[in-house]
C-alpha cells in the first residue's frame, strides 16, 4: 500500500506541473518530492509523468491514476486534519458496569466533575451486581471485584474493599460478643451469596497483626446484594 506522502507528492507535482512548486507547497525540497513520485512509480510499475527541463507532464496512465485518487486523497488529508482539531479529546460512548452500592456512593458523586472536563463523552453507566463481558456485551469497563479475569483484560486496583462484622445493639443485648472470627459462628448472620458462583461467600478476617481466618456464620438470612445486608 502506497504511503500518503508519495501519493500527495505524485497530485500536487500533477497539480502544479513542476516538483519544484510541489515542494514549495508541501513544504518539503524538490528532491524529496520527486524521490517520493519516483517511489510511487517505481511500485505501481508504471511511469506517471513525462520528465522535462520545464515542465512535468501526465503520461496516460499517470492521469487516470490521478483522476482515480484525487478524490480519495482530499478525503484523508480531511479525516486526518479533523481528527488532530480533536486534539486526542475523547468522543463518544463510555459505556461502563459498575456495582450498585459501589457506583452510587463513590463512582456517580464523580459525574458532574468528568462531564465538565470531557463534554464530548456520553456515560451509558448499567449499575448491577454481575461479572459481564467485555467484549461480547460492547462494554468499554467494567468495575467491580471477586472474580477471576479474562486472559488479556487490562486491569488495575481502584481500592482495597474492608468488610467489618456488626450487629445491631438490640440483637446483642444479653449475649457475650466474640472475641476472635471464630466466635461468630455462635450468630445468626446475613449473609451474602455470589451471583458468579451461587455459592454463599465467606469472608476472610484479620485481625491487627494480619493473622488471616475465615469467618463461619449461621445462615439466618441470604441477599445477593451488599447494600442488602446493611
């Protein structure tokens, strides 16, 4: 595939009739402009102009190929000049999957100020509780934690998520709270269970000096939505 420059050299040398007037518009030297058309011809196999001491003109060939790109030519140098006066902003859809609890308390506070710094930029945000596919489901993010990721997804940590046990103040009136994770299978517990493997989820406690246990509890309530369990 011939490159821009050999083609544009090859129009405006056609346009202007000299190599010379050609560079002087391209901002390039007579060399370079007829090094380029002589590139060009020497790809396609076939000789464009008709050389002289005063003037280039087209052979046969040489102006049915001009005729043929001319056109197409005009219409890059446009995308290209439109696309650099975007200057890189981005446009378009940003379509992103975002937990619920997650989205609404820390992503959609920061709408207003990511509108007023990218106004060319529509947010399709679906807030739920699912691992989606990228790809598939033409999504262009995905935030979320939990699950295992695709071979090749570009990731990167947001934040650590802290889970603390609780319980409300009436519920614990007349027991002895636990001293160690192993102690709250002695309570009923809300618990949680992972729309990606059905399985109830149980949370890994530690404990000030990062000794790490599993926490068991009696399942008295099963939600599938952190807000849930509040």
């Amino acid at each position: 595939m011939e490159s821009l420059a050999n083609l544009e050299a090859f129009v405006r040398s056609a346009e202007c009739g000299s190599f010379s007037e050609a560079a002087r518009r391209l901002s390039l030297t007579p060399a370079a402009v007829s090094r380029n058309v002589a590139m060009l011809e020497r790809n396609l196999g076939v000789r464009l102009f008709h050389r002289s001491t005063r003037k280039l003109t087209l052979t046969e060939a040489g102006e049915g190929f001009r005729q043929a790109v001319v056109g197409n030519l005009e219409g890059l140098q446009a995308a290209i000049a439109g696309i650099s006066a975007d200057g890189g902003e981005p446009v378009g859809t940003l379509k992103v999957s975002l937990p619920p609890t997650f989205g609404v308390s820390h992503v959609l506070p920061l709408l207003p100020g990511f509108l007023a710094r990218y106004p060319r930029v529509r947010p399709e945000w679906h807030f739920e509780n699912r691992q989606v596919d990228l790809v598939a489901e033409g999504y262009d993010a995905a935030i979320g934690g939990g699950f295992a990721l695709s071979p090749g997804v570009v990731a990167r940590t947001l934040a650590p998520a802290h889970i603390i046990a609780v319980a409300s103040p009436a519920y614990m009136r007349g027991r002895v709270p636990p001293s160690d994770p192993a102690g709250l299978q002695a309570f009923e517990g809300i618990v949680m269970r992972s729309l990606q493997t059905g399985r109830i989820r149980h949370w890994a406690m530690r404990d000030a000096a990062g000794c790490e246990v599993v926490a068991q509890q009696r399942e008295s309530v099963v939600v599938n939505d952190p807000n849930a369990m509040r």
